[in-house]
C-alpha cells in the first residue's frame, strides 16, 4: 500500500507579527569554539522566547517530507479504519482501545486521539486529531496498514531524534549549568520514559461558527509537559508564542526543513524555572490559509520515568543565580508528574488577550477526568480554579 501523494501547502505572504526566534545551527557543534557559540545561543533561546529554530539537524530533505506524507496518510484515512487504533476504547468503536484505563490515567497518550467536544471521554476536548507513537513500546502495539511499511523509518527518525539531536541538546545544557555532560545526559536515559512518542497530527479547517465557539482557537495556550518538543516546521501558520515581556502572542515563521524546537515543563523545572517552558497555542490560520487542512509531525522527548524534576544540585550557575531551589511545593518524578498534570495540576489560563466568554465560548478543559476504579491519583486538581497568568509578573521575577 503506498502513501497518498502530500503537496505542502504555499506559505502565507501576509504580512503575521512574526517572533524573533534564536536559531541553533549545528553544523557548529562538532568545532569546540562553535559549540561554546551554541552553548550561549541556548542560553538565550531557554532564558528568552524558550523557543528556537534548528538548522543541519541532519534529518534529509527525503525523510523529512516523508513524515509529513505518513502523517497525511495516517490522519486523513476513514474514521472506520481509525477506530481499531484508538488509545483509549471509544464508546463507538468497541473494537478499539490501544492503552488501559489506568495507563490512560498515568497519562500515555498511544493510538488515535480524536478531536471533538468533550470526546468519549469527558475534559480535555481538543481541536485536533493526533496518532503517537512510542519510542519503547513493551506491548508491541499494532499499527494501521498503511503506517507498517513506514514503522521501520519513522522508529529510526525517533532513535536520530534521540541518539543525536536531543544528545546535542543536553550538552549544550550541560555546558550551561556547568555541569559533567553525564549528569545531564543521565536525565533522558534511553528507555527511561514509557510515555516518549512522536505524534502525527491533523487540524481540519472549521466552519466560522465553530470556530467562533473555540475563540478561534485549535488548542489553547499551554506549556508542553517533557523537555524539549520538535516541530517538523510546516508552512501553515497557526503556532503563535505568548511574548514573556509584554504579553502578546506572536506567529512563529515557517522555516522550511526546519525544526521549531520549545521547551517543556521537565526542563523548567530540571533548572529552578531559569529554562522557560514556552506558552504557545494553535490559532485559527490566516485568511489566505483557513480553508486548509494543517498536518502536523512532533517529537516530544522527555526525561526518564524516575528522575525527580527538581533543580540539577551540582549546578554552580543554578547556584548562583538562586535557581537551585524547587519550583513548585510539591517535586514529582517525571511519571507522576504527568499524572498530576492529567488530573489538572498546574492549570493556567493563558489566553488573556481572548478571555473565555462562558456565555458564547466553550471550553477546551470542561468536564472532571473520570478515572478507573481503583487508580490512586496523585491528588484530583480538575475543580481547582484556573489561573490567569500575567506575563508581566513573570517577566520581572
Ligand atoms: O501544531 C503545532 O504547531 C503545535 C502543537 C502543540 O503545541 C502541541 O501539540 O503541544
Ligand atoms: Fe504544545
């Protein structure tokens, strides 16, 4: 079976407040003064926007526009041959159910996740459709046919991803906090997180009525829970970063080839907050590209299951700068803390410049997570109030 033929779709020439993102060329890593260059430019990128282009990632051209292509043929196949492959058991599909009620509530995301209010499941509507793929899967989970040609392929991306970009990363942040490069290597031990995946992902273009209804939001502000997420760049603008210093969402510019790279929650809190876990959304694309179906590909790592997101003690820079302390009053390790956050821990509302109108708008985290008998959460957040985040405060602190 062989893929759909996939045209990238034209970028936008309108003119978007475009962010200014710091770019991380590795073609310098291998030169000892170049990698001292990088080494600041992610100081600069986690400290900024904590967002940042990459460039000579070595992911070919070919590779590349294949995964977007796979993800076209994944998201797009007929909702019948999607529903054996949901994660979790749809009420219609009875056939269907990749993952457990309980890994469900420990937070592993694997299979189909279909986008719709309130889904089967009740809270956490998206308006997105995604399939993930585990790094390590002990269970061997079964893949759609059109995927089993290409699994082959798309687990080497995952290993280059991890085995020699992330890698790069992790020096570069050893560099930083001055630190032994295994101390922070030993953070993403291989196989160390269960819940690792890359995820293919599929906006549909919306009617203006229900569109309106999300505020023209496809997925609301948030910070990503791992430590850094990889953006296979795509030419359809919708990913917008909320600015640190004056509280204003800006798009983020196509960079062909290219990965978009942010920083996640695990890292934010690895560095006592120094490292910035970025808030971003997907918004409603411009006029010239609103009728388009945006197809996505993301790589989210994240450090291994048991490492305790406190800040790294040996760092002399945290030190320093008083980061060395924890950032929240309770420290999970890596696996609870997804946990706690699927139960609602950490909850902000961040999208201040479209605050939610209870009477028009409905919203995407409605509903209480139901869990399965007998899982002992980590403690149930659903019913604690949002929080609005002011940008302001965070940008003087
Ligand atoms: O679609 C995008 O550009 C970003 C999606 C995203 O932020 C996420 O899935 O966490
Ligand atoms: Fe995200």
């Amino acid at each position: 079976m062989s893929l759909p033929p996939y045209t990238p779709a034209t970028p936008t020439d309108e003119p978007l407040d475009y962010v200014k993102l710091v770019n991380i060329d590795l073609a310098k890593f291998d030169d000892p003064v170049g990698r001292q260059e990088l080494a600041r430019d992610l100081y600069e990128a986690a400290t900024g926007y904590g967002f940042l282009t990459l460039t000579n990632h070595g992911i070919s051209d070919e590779v590349y526009r294949r995964q977007m292509q796979i993800s076209n043929a994944m998201m797009t196949l007929p909702p019948e041959e999607k529903a054996p492959y949901e994660g979790i058991q749809a009420l219609s599909s009875p056939a269907g159910g990749l993952i457990t009620p309980e890994e469900d509530a420990r937070g592993l995301y694997v299979g189909y996740k279909p986008a719709g209010p309130l889904g089967h499941k009740g809270g956490f509507p998206k308006q997105l459709d995604h399939y993930n793929i585990l790094v390590h899967d002990p269970k061997n989970r079964p893949h759609p046919e059109i995927m089993r040609p290409y699994l082959e392929e798309t687990q080497e991306v995952m290993s280059f991803i991890r085995n020699n970009i992330l890698k790069k990363l992790l020096s570069l942040m050893a560099m930083v906090l001055e630190v032994p490069d295994e101390v922070v290597q030993a953070t993403h031990a291989p196989g160390g997180s269960k819940t690792e995946y890359i995820r293919y992902m599929m906006c549909e273009p919306r009617p203006k009525e229900e569109s309106e209804k999300y505020r023209d939001i496809f997925l609301s502000g948030h910070t990503d829970w791992g430590s850094w997420t990889f953006l296979f760049s795509q030419p359809i603008s919708a990913l917008q970063v909320l600015d640190h210093q004056d509280g204003v969402y800006r798009w983020v510019q196509h960079q062909p080839n290219g990965l978009v790279i942010n920083f996640g929650e695990a890292l934010e809190r690895l560095t006592g907050g120094l490292f910035k876990a970025t808030i971003h959304r997907v918004v409603q694309p411009p006029e010239s590209q609103r009728h388009l179906r945006r197809i996505g590909v993301i790589y989210f790592a994240r450090p291994a299951d048991d490492v305790e997101l406190r800040p790294l003690e040996s760092s002399p820079l945290l030190k320093r700068l008083g980061r060395d302390k924890p950032m929240d009053d309770r420290v999970f390790c890596m696996a609870d803390y997804l946990d706690a956050r699927k139960h609602g821990w950490k909850r902000y509302e961040y999208d201040i410049d479209r605050p939610m109108d209870t009477a028009k708008h409905s919203d995407f985290f409605a509903g209480e997570y139901p869990d399965p008998e007998g899982h002992k959460s980590l403690g149930k957040f659903d019913n604690v109030a949002r929080e609005i985040y002011v940008p302001v405060l965070k940008a003087a602190n």
